[in-house]
C-alpha cells in the first residue's frame, strides 16, 4: 500500500466514520444477551395531562416487563412532522410512531411506516370503527392502531339560540341559516357583536375541519375513492361553499374573529368543532359551560343520512426499527388487551376527555353520568368519513383552506373556487403518487 | 587551455547553482512547512464555513434538483431542472402571488421604514436627550417579532385598538387582516414599524457625520430647512441610506416569522410569501426538492435587487 493511497483511504474514511458516528443508530439497550431489549416511542403528548396519561400504562409495561423496555419521547404537535423527517435522515427514527393520521400517505411513501402484522390488521379491523380503520390505512392496508379520534359535530350556545326565539339546535341547513341569521348582531360599525354561525380561519384544520363535516353531511367527499384527485367540485360541495358564502355575505358569520375566544366568550350561536373542544370549553367558561350544547351537523334535509368528518392519531411502527415484533406486540398490549373491561388507550383517552376509535369502550367508559356533550361525538363515530389520509393530503388541506378563504373574502365566486381547488388539488395529489 | 580555465568557472558555477537549487529547495520546504501551519491555524475557521456553509449550500444544489420527502437520505431522486420548472409552470402560484406578494412586501416595507426613519432620525438630531430618543425608536427591535405580531394582530381585529379609534372618529371598522385588499398592506406597516429603529440608528450616526460646515454655508446663503434637508442632509447622508435600503430590503424579501404570527399567508394567498412557501414545502408537505428551488430563486431574486440598488447608488456618485 503506497502512502498517497493510505492517506486517500484515511481522508475517505475520516468523514464516514464521522458520519457513521454521527447518524448511529439510536440506543436499543446494551445488545449483551439477557439485557433488556428498549423501544423508543415518539408522541406529540409532550405536556400536562398528556405526558402523565401515556406515561401510566409505559410505565405499568415497563414494571411487568423485563426483556422488552419502552422509552417515551416527546415534543410539540407543531413540530412532530418535522421531528419524525429529521430524526428518520439521521437515522435516529423511534421504534414507535405517533403520526396524525393526515401524514399516513406521506410517511408511508417516504417508506417511514411498516404496515401492521396481518393478525394485528385482523384486530384493528375488528376492533375499531371504520372511520378509525380508514384514517389508519392508507390504500387499503393498515398501517398502526388508531388512537385517538376526533368527531365533528355543532356546538351551539343555548341562551343565544333562546334569545333569538329557537327551542334547540338546528337539524337541517335551511334551520341552521334561519338561526344563523336570527342571532347574529353587528354594531352600527360594522363590528360584529354575535356571529350566528362560526366560520374561522384560525388554522388549517378549523377552517377545513367545519368545511369537510358540511361537505360529509351533504354526502360529498373532498378526495376520490382512489385518493388520486379530488371530488369535492360537486353538487355537495357547491352546496356547501354556497351556504357558507351566503353567511359571510349577509353577516351572520365573521371568518377573522378567533372563533375559539369568542364562542367561549358568547359571542357565537354555532359552530362546528371536534370534540376535544369540550375539554377546553369546559376549563375557560366554567360554569357557563351548563349554556354549551352539541347537536350532530345538521343535514342538507331532514331526510339526509347522517355524515360527519373525523380525524385522528395513531401508533404504527418505524420500518427502521430492529425490533418490530416487541413493538408491535407492546402496542397490541396497549391498544388491544383490555384492563377492566376497555383497553388502556380508551382509558388514557378518556381521562383527558378525548374518544378512541373503540366505542364500545368509549360507551363503557363515559357511562351515564359523563358529560353528555361528548355523547354526540361518541354517536358520530359510526357514520364519520375519515379525513383524507393520502400522500400529499396535508398540501391538499392547505389547498382547499386557501380556496376556502378566498371564497368568504370575495376573491373568488363559488365556481372559481371550486374550479380553482380541483385543478390545484389534482395537480398535488396526483404528483404526490 | 580554455578548457582548463573554464573548467574551474563551470565547477564553482555547477557548485553555486547546487547550493542555489539546495536554496531554493530549502525555501521551497519552509514556504510549504509555513503553508501548512497557516493552514492548521486556518482549519478552524474552514472547517466552519465547510459544515455551515459549503454542506448546506452543495446539499441545497442536489436538493434543488433532486425530489427528496425528507425522511431518507438513499432516497434522493435527481430530476433536474423539474422543480424549478414545476415553480413557474402554468397554474403555480409561486411567481403569483407568492413572489409578486415577497416583493411587494419588501418595497413596502423598504419604503415606509426609510421615509420614517430620515423623518424621526432628523428630529432626533435636532432633540435633547438623544440616546433617549434612539433607545425607545430601538425597543421594537429587541422584542420579539412573536409578540410584536401577536399585539398588532389584536390592535387590527374588529374592536380592537385601530379600529375603536375609527369608530370614535366616526368611520366603520376595517376588515385589516380579514380582508384581502388590506391585509398585505397592514403587515407591511408592522414590518417597517418594528424594522425602523434599527434605520434610525443608522441614520443619526450619518447624521452626526455630516460636516457642520455645510450647515453654517447654507445658513449664510440663507437657505431654508426644506433646502438644506433635500440639498445638504438628504445627498449626504447617501452612504447611510444605501445601507439601510439594501439591509432593508434583503429582510423584508426573507421576512416569515411576522407573516406566520399575524396571518399565516392569508387570507387566502393574501399575504403568502415565498419564504413561508419555502417552509411549507418542506416542513409540511414534505417536498424538499420544491423548497430548495424556491430557495434558489429567491437567492436570485435577492442578489438582483441587491444589485439594482447598488448600481443605482453609485450612479449617483456613491460608492458603497
């Protein structure tokens, strides 16, 4: 071996053995036999009630278990996505994955997520209602155990219903649009004082989240049963922007007011939310809370079969992990077997006001006693259309929010929007394949 | 003879030109031993600018022409120019408006923050207690532009502080962020007003540096303060300015964190520019091929504007 050629091997393998150093594999115990095994868990449940409420039934396996160890870790929602690309490149990917189901299409293309043993499949597919099993699909083949899911349905403020004259929620979109009009108040400014129906731009999944629940009610889809396009340039849909454009137009609804604030502060008659909103509610009103009500989303007629939009979490598990079988076997242990009659998820869930998947549990679980808001969201487990999971779902989202906006502000008429949205929604999703 | 008289010259020639060439081999040595101590003192700061700069811009390259989801390295798919075409294809929104909406923000900005900054930094120049005044002008820039967001986004909401003042005038409200027409102009003015004080620093020192002599010539001549400002101040003060404009100008084309406080792009593409599309892109929907493109083109478009204002300037006899 000449010198030159020994000094180009070490400036080859200098920077490799770094990077090798660098992007190791993350710790999995200390790989001597006999030593535990240790899986590594990210989730978004990074504070609060959350962290304590995962961290019980980690911390129960970890008690009863001695070959197999689960680590959590956590960080915020808003940088899950982010955290799972960058720890992935690293090589640094956790055993277990806690995606928003949006991403499933994206994570799954990116060759992130392992589909699910077929007796796992088999379980979930049992188990789970099928907005639950779709949101944790993609392409028909599951992909983890859905967690918690999240139903949309009307919350409405009983006094102002009261006030205008209203005996109780609207069932139908002409009721809705009467008591929309009926309790919304302006100023002589033109500052409104009470919207009777809440449409927000807040975020993304406020504004599409209230836009896919009419849009599922009216029996539209926002996305083709093969997910390569989208549906939503349909009558459904039409009906739908055109109800909402009306409310915008004639002052019952004020997009740019933070509907959250201001529904907790009486400011808005209806609005569509998910059900986690009862937690919260619950906390920022206090006792006004007794005035909140929650009624399914109303249907374009009485006759309509009923239709809402849910969304959802779930675990699956990392291809990259050198142990699937024991994380798939500790997520079967969380989700599947069941302590007291319900699962530990379900129980988890429910301590934080919040609903899985599994509304046999959800029923056992939130009993009589519970707060009847919820009971609505429990029921729409069973007709929900799951939102679209597909790759490139998230850019999709973004998309239809845009449109959705320009739609209330006027930018666009009804036809544009929904023109402008199937052109922009089809380019993305079908790119995105 | 000649031979033999010539054979001790080429000996002592031959002998110098060894001991030459040993020189120069020396000196050659030294020079090389010198180069690579300087080199090792050097390392430091190259191996810096190799990890911070030179890796994340060669990686940007590949990215730009690559389609990568940002999960795995092995999974970098070059597709060559098809990002950036994809960027100006029929249908994208990235030349508009995200792009239009970048530029107009930075002249926006640009604009109102100078012709605030010339005005308070001229009157500050003429105060008591001028710390005083350059340290409360400062204030915006130390707090965070989170906060600062967050604030003006409630003084525009239906109600709020600027509204309730139209309403006691007797207009009706605005719409300021809701309304497409408004929304993009009232984030320009929160940029310049928390981007001013950092000009208004600038400016009062090259204030201070204008020559007082001019001022007294002026004075004697009789000229009035609007001509000593446009005659004496403004051209003067050309140096500052140019600095200010460019700096300027290069924040407000990356500017994102405000735009995401205040209306997270909207109303729809209202207020998207290209630095919040760049995060999305890859942050969000996982296109890091299409967010290095834009990366590229907004380089592009910086070092363009850069350069127009730096050829103007020195049209008017400034050099920067």
């Amino acid at each position: 071996m000449t010198p030159s050629l020994s000094r180009r091997h070490f400036a080859l393998a200098l920077p490799s053995a770094l990077l090798a150093a660098g992007c190791a594999a993350p710790h999995q115990g200390t790989g001597r036999p006999g030593d535990p095994v240790v899986l590594t868990l990210l989730s978004h449940y990074a504070s609060g009630e959350l962290k304590k409420a995962l961290q019980g039934p980690v911390d129960e396996w970890n008690a009863l278990h001695d070959r197999v160890k689960v680590r959590t870790k956590a960080v915020e929602f808003t940088d899950l996505l982010t955290t799972f690309m960058v720890r992935q490149a690293a090589g640094q990917g956790t055993d277990i994955l806690h995606p928003y189901c949006l991403w499933n299409g994206q994570l799954v293309r990116a060759g992130v997520l392992r589909p699910a043993p077929p007796e796992h499949a088999e379980e979930i597919g049992r188990a789970y209602g099928a907005a639950a099993v779709g949101s944790s699909s993609v392409g028909g083949r599951v992909y983890g155990y859905p967690t918690e899911m999240q139903t949309y349905a009307l919350y409405y403020n009983k006094r102002l219903l009261r006030a205008a004259g209203l005996d109780g929620p609207p069932r139908t979109w002409p009721e809705l649009e009467e008591a929309a009009y009926r309790t919304a108040r302006q100023d002589r400014y033109g500052n409104t004082l009470v919207q009777g129906f809440g449409l927000s731009t807040f975020d993304d999944s406020t504004t599409v989240g209230q836009t896919l629940a009419l849009l599922n009610a009216a029996g539209g889809r926002f996305v083709s049963a093969d997910g390569r396009s989208t549906a939503i340039d349909s009558p459904a849909g039409r009906a739908v922007f055109d109800l909402e454009r009306r409310l915008v137009d004639r002052g019952a609804s004020a997009p740019g007011v933070n509907v959250y604030q201001a529904f907790a502060s009486g400011q808005v008659a209806m609005v569509i939310s998910a059900g986690w909103w009862t937690t919260n509610l619950k906390a920022l009103m206090g006792t006004a809370y007794r005035e909140v009500g929650v009624a399914p989303v109303p249907l374009p007629e009485a006759d309509g079969r009923r239709a809402t939009l849910s969304t959802g979490f779930m675990l699956g598990v990392n291809t990259a992990s050198e142990h699937p079988c024991e994380a798939w076997e500790f997520l079967r242990w969380l989700n599947a077997d069941k302590v007291r009659g319900t699962t530990r998820m379900s129980a988890l869930q429910a301590s934080v006001g919040s609903l899985t998947g599994r509304a046999d549990d959800m029923r056992r679980l939130l009993g009589t006693g519970g707060d009847p808001n919820l009971h609505p969201f429990l029921d729409a487990l069973a007709y929900a259309v799951p939102e679209p999971n597909v790759p490139g779902a998230q850019q999709a989202k973004s998309l239809l929010r845009k449109n959705i906006e320009a739609l209330w502000t006027g930018q666009q008429t009804v036809d544009e929007a929904l023109r402008s949205t199937r052109r922009q929604v089809d380019q993305e999703v079908s790119r995105s394949w | 003879m000649v031979n033999a008289t010539l054979a001790p010259e080429s000996t002592e020639r031959a002998a110098r030109d060894r001991s030459a060439g040993l020189g120069v081999r020396v000196r050659a040595r030294r020079r090389r031993r010198q180069a690579v101590v300087a080199y090792l003192f050097l390392a430091p700061t190259l191996l810096f600018y190799a990890v911070f700069l030179a890796l994340p811009l060669g990686f940007a390259v590949l990215l730009s022409t690559s389609r990568w989801a940002g999960f795995d390295l092995g999974d970098i798919d070059p597709v060559g120019l098809d990002n950036f075409a994809g960027l100006f294809a029929d249908g994208s929104t990235f030349l508009a408006p995200i792009l239009t909406n970048t530029l107009l923000f930075a002249l926006g900005t640009v604009a109102l923050a100078l012709a605030g900054s010339v005005l308070v930094a001229t009157c500050i120049d003429r105060l008591r207690f001028q710390g005083l005044w350059r340290t409360l002008y400062f204030l915006p820039i130390v707090t965070t532009v989170v906060a600062v967001g967050n604030v003006w986004k409630y003084m525009y909401q239906p109600g709020g502080l600027v509204n309730g003042v139209l309403n006691a005038v007797g207009l009706g409200s605005v719409a300021f962020l809701q309304d497409p027409d408004t929304a993009l102009p009232s984030v320009v003015v929160v940029q310049a007003w928390a981007s001013v004080g950092s000009a208004i620093l600038v400016l009062t020192a090259g204030l201070k540096s204008v020559p007082e002599s001019y001022y007294e010539a002026a004075a004697l001549d009789g000229a009035g303060p609007v001509t000593v400002f446009w005659r004496i101040t403004l051209p003067l003060l050309r140096p500052s300015l140019l600095f200010v404009c460019v700096t300027q100008f290069l924040t407000g084309l990356q500017s994102f964190a405000l735009i995401i406080v205040m209306t997270k792009g909207g109303p729809g593409d209202a207020t998207d520019v290209a630095a919040l599309e760049m995060y999305r892109q890859a942050f969000s929907y996982g296109d890091w091929g299409t967010a290095s493109a834009a990366a590229f083109v907004l380089f592009a478009v910086v070092l363009a504007v850069t350069l127009v204002q730096l050829w103007l300037f020195r049209r008017k006899g400034e050099d920067a």
